[in-house]
C-alpha cells in the first residue's frame, strides 16, 4: 500500500505540476499519496460492514 500511496502522490505533483523526482518534495508528495489511499481503503472498508 506504501508503493501505490508514493505513486497516487507522485501522479498528484505531476498533476500540480510540481517536480517530486526524489528529495524532500517526493517524500512529503509520497506521504500524503499514502494518506489519501488509506483514506479511500476505510471508506471502502467501513461501508462494507466487516
């Protein structure tokens, strides 16, 4: 889930059109790709009823 948050996150930047290739900017992009993906798997999760 980390790998596809990093990517959901580098599509965002890329979609801002911001360069997060790496460094600083990638991680923070990577994180917050990863917390939206969360955010959408318990959403998904909590209206499934397990």
């Amino acid at each position: 889930m980390g790998i596809v948050g990093a990517l959901l996150g580098g599509v965002i930047a890329s979609v801002i059109g911001i360069n997060a290739d790496g460094g600083f900017t990638g991680l923070i992009f990577s994180v917050i790709g990863a917390i939206i993906l969360l955010f959408i798997y318990e959403m998904i999760m909590s209206k499934r009823g397990v």
